[in-house]
C-alpha cells in the first residue's frame, strides 16, 4: 500500500505553510532533475556523433569519467556539451575522456562485446 507525499487540505480547502513549502522543494527538485537528465542526454548525444558510437557506450563512457575524475556526471556532461561548443576540455575531463572512449571503441569492436 502506498499513502501520498501530498498532504490534505485543510477543511476550508487551504494547505499549511510549510506543506506548501514541500510541495515548492519537490517541484523546484524535479525541474533540476528534469534539467540535469537533458543536458546529460545532450552530451551523450555529442559523444555519438562525434566518436559513432551507440547511446549506452557514450553514457557508460561519460560515467566513467565522472568516477574517475571524481565529477558530478552532470558537470562532466556540461564539459562535454561546452567543448562541443568551441570551448577547451579541461584537461583531466579530456584524457580521461579520450580514454574512455578508446576502451569502449575497443570494448565494442571486440568479438565478445569486451576488452581483451
């Protein structure tokens, strides 16, 4: 059973402060997430045209970034989507970007789907 975040209105129709608080956080939280998904969308999609590679590789490879360089996946994304825009990758984004994409390029050639 599942009971709703969405609190009750009061009698006379009304909600309470700070219920309309949360509801204002959650909504103000869904926008940035909505924001954060496209611009990674964004950026996978660069990686595809760019280095002809399929949707999943290029979000496995922006991930992997992310952990190693220790970079919220959305920031990296914005890097990515700012390089396609003429400006520079800063560096540790940019080798470990470069290497990202060589082992999935070597990962997706491979006659098992894996590096060898």
């Amino acid at each position: 059973m599942t009971t709703s975040r969405v609190p009750r209105p009061a009698p006379d129709g009304t909600r309470d402060d700070a219920a309309n608080v949360r509801l204002e956080q959650e909504n103000a939280q869904l926008r940035q997430a909505v924001d954060s998904h496209a611009r990674i969308d964004q950026a996978v999609g660069i990686l595809i045209a760019t280095h002809r590679m399929p949707p999943g590789v290029g979000f496995e490879a922006l991930r992997e970034v992310s952990q190693r360089t220790n970079t919220k996946l959305h920031t990296v994304a914005e890097t990515v989507i700012g390089w396609a825009l003429g400006q520079p990758l800063p560096e540790p984004v940019g080798q470990e970007l470069e290497a990202a994409v060589q082992r999935r390029s070597r990962e997706q050639d491979s006659p098992d789907g894996k590096a060898g």
